[in-house]
C-alpha cells in the first residue's frame, strides 16, 4: 500500500510541475480568444528547420479586433521540454512580423499570428527524441499578456540520414 501511495505521490507532483510551467493540453480561452499551436510537420531533422504555426480562434461570440507588433511575438514565446525534462535553452534568432498588424476575428473564425516559425533558430533543439511545445506569450515588460497560451503539441526530432 505504502508503494502506491508513494507512486500516486510522485505522479500528482510531477503534474504539479508541468501545470506550474504553464502548459495548457487544449489552448486556452481567454476573453474569447485561442491560440492553436500547428507543426508543419511532425517528424524533423537535428539541425534542419523545425517550423510551427500559430493561429488565433474567435471563440466568444462578438466580433474581436486583435492588434499586435513585432514587439508582441517576439522572444522566448516558446516552452520546449524534451525528455528527462530538458528544457531546450533560447538562443535568439527569431523571425518576427516587419510591421503592425490588425486582424477583425468573426466569432467563430480564426487568421494565422506566425505563418512559419523556425524553432530550430531560435532554440537549442540538438538531440533526437520526443519534444512537447507550447507558444507562451512573453511580453518584454513581463507585465501584460495579449493571448493565452496555446495548445501543446507533440514533434519527433530524428538523425539525419546522411
């Protein structure tokens, strides 16, 4: 008995440790916005381009305007864990938008934030394996967010055949 209770234990605190990272299964919704994390692929090659997706989803049910810069996807905006809890480490690099941009979301539609984002770029991603990602907005004054966090997505990073 004493052994489960002690398997239940470790089970529910290494829950504790993935919800205390921020990671959401679905994307959440907040004030009737989603972010869905999309791989364009779901197997990469060490060293290749790893490029995601991002879009927003009206889920209310009024119209949302949605205003953002360079400035608001920009930086360590992902969370990358590979196996044994890696955290794979931000290098910079990123591709960002040239300018403003203003999307009218009809309840119910959804636009493309990041058309094609390179993690490989931007993190260290070295090693092949299993890696779960989560786009987790990081304004650079820390004090506001604009969306809510994405959904988590499973990618497989492989050898290169050559």
């Amino acid at each position: 008995m004493n052994y489960y209770r002690g398997v239940v234990l470790l089970g529910f605190l290494r829950l504790l440790g993935v919800a205390n990272r921020g990671w959401a299964e679905e994307g959440v919704v907040q004030n009737g916005l989603q972010l869905q994390l999309v791989p364009l692929q779901q197997e990469f090659i060490v060293g290749q381009p790893m490029k995601v997706r991002l879009e927003i989803i009206n889920q209310g049910e009024q119209p949302a305007k949605v205003l953002y810069t360079a400035d608001d996807i920009q930086g360590d905006d992902f969370i990358i864990f590979g196996q044994d809890d890696y955290q794979a480490v931000y290098k910079g690099s990123g591709e960002y938008p040239e300018r403003n941009l203003t999307l009218h979301l009809a309840p119910g539609s959804r636009q493309t934030l990041i058309k094609a984002r390179d993690l490989n770029l931007e993190y260290s991603i070295r090693s092949p394996g299993r890696y779960t990602v989560q786009y987790v907005q990081k304004i650079w004054d820390h004090t506001s967010t604009q969306f809510p966090p994405s959904n988590r997505v499973e990618i497989t990073v492989i050898k290169s055949t050559e």
